[in-house]
C-alpha cells in the first residue's frame, strides 16, 4: 500500500508547464465565456 501511494502522489507533481496548460484548459471548460 506504501508503493500505491508513492506512486499516487508521483503522478499528481506535474510539470509547471504542463501545470499551466491543464489549469488554462480547466478554466475554459468550466468558463467558455472567458478567452484569454
């Protein structure tokens, strides 16, 4: 179970990149009306 969890918390740090890219993608799905 301790390996699950490492493995786990591995896949949520992500990139600040990639970061930015699902954040920006977050926001226009949930706000289609804000375009920036």
């Amino acid at each position: 179970m301790k390996n699950n969890i490492k493995l786990k918390s591995k896949e949520i740090i992500l990139p600040e990149k990639l970061k930015a890219i699902l954040w920006s993608k977050n926001i226009k799905a949930i706000n289609p009306e804000t375009d920036k």
